[in-house]
C-alpha cells in the first residue's frame, strides 16, 4: 500500500480510485470513485434569435463520486464533460434517484394502463355483432 502524501488531510473513502501523489497540483486533490459509464440519447436544447432548436444525439455519460480533500460534501457528477454535465450533493443525488424512479414508474404505468385499454377496446370490439 502507498504511503498517504504529506498534503492529504482524509484517508481515502472507500469508493475513492485515485492514486494520490506527492506532487499533485492542488486543484487535482480530490477523491473520485471509479465512473459508470451509461449509454443515453440525450436532448440539448438552445436558441437561434426567438427560434428554440431542439438536437438529440447519442452520448454516454460517467456518474461518479468525489470529495475534495479537507471537505466533507461529497458530490455525485453525471456528464461527459462541462457542457453537458450536473455535480449535486450525494444526498440530492438520492433524492433525485428516487424522483427518477417515481416519475419514470408513473410513466410505465400509464403506458401499461393505455396498453390494456386499446387491448381491451380491441376485445370489445371482437366481441360486438356485426
């Protein structure tokens, strides 16, 4: 095991992959879990004078952990780089999960209810004398 650089204030999280040195920039200080990376398609959008312009594109993005050494808020980054990217607390990050989640099982339940109605009309339909 590597020796813990004289700058380093924390002992290592438990997720933290980076192997600190002596000689890290400052800025560079940080403890950072390994990333996930996740397939997506994603949807930037933007404006030209009053026009808004929507673009979707295929992408993948890294969610991972980091703290700064000395701090005690850790954050959790989603992105793939800074323009396309968000850094929330890892308790906003749980909430946010859960948000994620329960928006997205209303969505699926919806859609399974709509499924069963056109089913079912379909049904009906079948069933009704000509």
């Amino acid at each position: 095991m590597q020796s813990r650089p004289s700058w380093q204030v924390d002992a290592c999280p438990p997720w933290c992959a980076v192997d600190h040195g002596e000689r890290d920039h400052p800025d560079d200080r940080v403890h950072r879990s390994a990333a996930v990376s996740v397939p997506v398609v994603a949807r930037r959008t933007g404006f030209e004078g009053a026009r808004i312009l929507r673009a979707t594109e295929a992408t993948e993005l890294d969610v991972a952990l980091s703290r700064v050494d000395g701090e005690e808020q850790t954050w959790l980054y989603a992105g793939n780089g800074p323009a396309m990217a968000i850094e929330v607390s890892a308790e906003s990050g749980r909430a946010l999960a859960r948000a994620i989640t329960s928006v997205l099982s209303k969505a699926v339940l919806s859609k399974a209810v709509l499924s069963q109605a056109v089913l079912s009309q379909a049904v009906l339909a079948e069933e009704e004398p000509p």
